[in-house]
C-alpha cells in the first residue's frame, strides 16, 4: 500500500475546457488525475483516446491514471504511454490474454493495473498478482458517471486486500464513492479513491473542500475491519 489516494476522475468534467479543469483539481488536492477511456464497444459509453490525455499531460505534474474500458486493449498500450499515462489499467474482460496485457505495461514502463467489474471474482487477481502495481474494483457497473455505489463490491475490495497483503499494490474503488460511501471502502482495504460527480459537482470553487471531504471520511475508517 502506497498511503492514501485521493483521484478526482475527469468523466464529470467540464469537457469543453478540460485543461482548466485538470488544473482545478490538482490545485484543490488530488493526489492522482482519473481519465476513464470509453470505446461505445467494451461500455456504452464513449469519451476520449490518447490524443487527449497528451493534450491535458502539460495541465499537471500529478500521476496519470489511465483507465482503459476498451476492447480490444493491447493495440493501444503503447499509445496511452507516449501521451504520458503513469498508470494504465485494463479490464480482465477486455480480451483473452490480460496476462500479456499487464507484460507490455510493466515493458512500457509504466504502472500495471487491471479493473475488476462488480460481477468478476477476486480470484481473477491471482495469477496476475506479481505483474500488479494496482487493482481498480469498481463499485459501479462501468459506463457513467454519478452512479450509485454497489455495496456488494465490497466483499472484493477485501479479498483483494488479503491476496496483496505485503505488496506494493495500491486498491482503487472506483464509482459512486462520496464522502460517505468512502468509509466503507476504506475500512474493506482501499487506498485509493476515485471521485468525479461527488468532486465536480461542486463547480471549481467547491473542488478543494469537496476532495477534502473525501480523504477524511477516508482516513477516518482507514483499515478499521480485518480482511
Ligand atoms: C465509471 C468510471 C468512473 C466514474 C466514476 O465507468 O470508471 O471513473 O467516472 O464516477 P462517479 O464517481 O461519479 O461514480
Ligand atoms: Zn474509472
């Protein structure tokens, strides 16, 4: 576990000046920038490729999380690295070799993530555990922002936990996390915390007290249940 991790996601931006708005959130706090990459294909939602996220690296100097809902993956790895990507997870579901997948990040040179859906077990963590820098459990089914947090994934952020246990792989819940549903995910074992409605919804002024809010409902259940 590397500390707790605040990553407002850019999905609830303001699109028509998403620089300015990677700018806010960094100025407010965020200790990581979430960019969710939708194809229309592997979700029914469509945002941006790597054009943008090379377009926004000069907005900040703050890790890059690249959240790739696409499929299929591979062909794109190494495009998502140039623009400047620090971490890049795939889906388990994104195609038949996320094994492989997870190689050609570690050999980009970046951080190795993979993305588990409410409906995918755990155990798919297993076997890839040794490519791993970090685990994104989404909490809700992914596609859109401004969902309701599904509590039931609750069950995977502590397996997930207890399968790390003495890595240096971070936990990232990601979906409907809020200032209150943000303590359970803590005390299940996350340490890494994705927010893009419960931040943005604020408007610019509200961004620094609204990650604020977040990391100390955080803090406050940090590890508080065994896994
Ligand atoms: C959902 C995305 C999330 C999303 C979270 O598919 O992966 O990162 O932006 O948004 P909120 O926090 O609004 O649920
Ligand atoms: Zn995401």
């Amino acid at each position: 576990m590397t500390g707790l991790i605040i990553a407002p996601s850019i999905l609830s931006a303001d699109f028509s000046k998403l620089g300015e708005e990677v700018r806010a959130v960094d100025e407010a706090g965020a200790d990581w920038i979430h960019l969710d990459v939708m194809d229309g294909h592997f979700v029914p939602n469509l945002t941006f490729g790597p054009g943008v996220v090379k377009a926004l690296r000069p907005h900040s100097r703050k890790p890059f999380d690249v959240h790739l809902m696409i499929a299929p993956v591979d062909p794109y790895l190494a495009a998502f690295a140039d623009a400047g990507a620090d971490a890049i997870s795939v889906h388990v579901e994104a195609g038949p070799h996320v094994h492989r997948s997870l190689q050609t990040i570690r050999a980009l040179g970046k951080r190795a993530g993979i993305a588990l859906n409410p409906g995918t077990p755990a155990a798919m963590v297993e076997p890839l555990i040794d490519l791993l820098d970090l685990v994104i459990v989404m909490t809700v089914n992914p596609g859109f922002g401004g969902q309701s947090f599904i509590p039931s994934t609750l069950e995977t952020v502590a397996r997930v936990r207890a399968m790390a246990a003495g890595r240096d792989i971070d936990i990232e819940v990601d979906g409907g996390i809020t200032a209150e549903t943000v303590g359970l995910a803590a005390a299940a074992g996350a340490n890494a915390f994705v927010a893009g409605n419960a931040v943005f919804s604020a408007g610019p002024a509200g961004y620094a007290d609204r990650i604020a809010g977040i990391r100390a409902g955080a803090q406050d259940h940090s590890g508080t249940l065994s896994c």
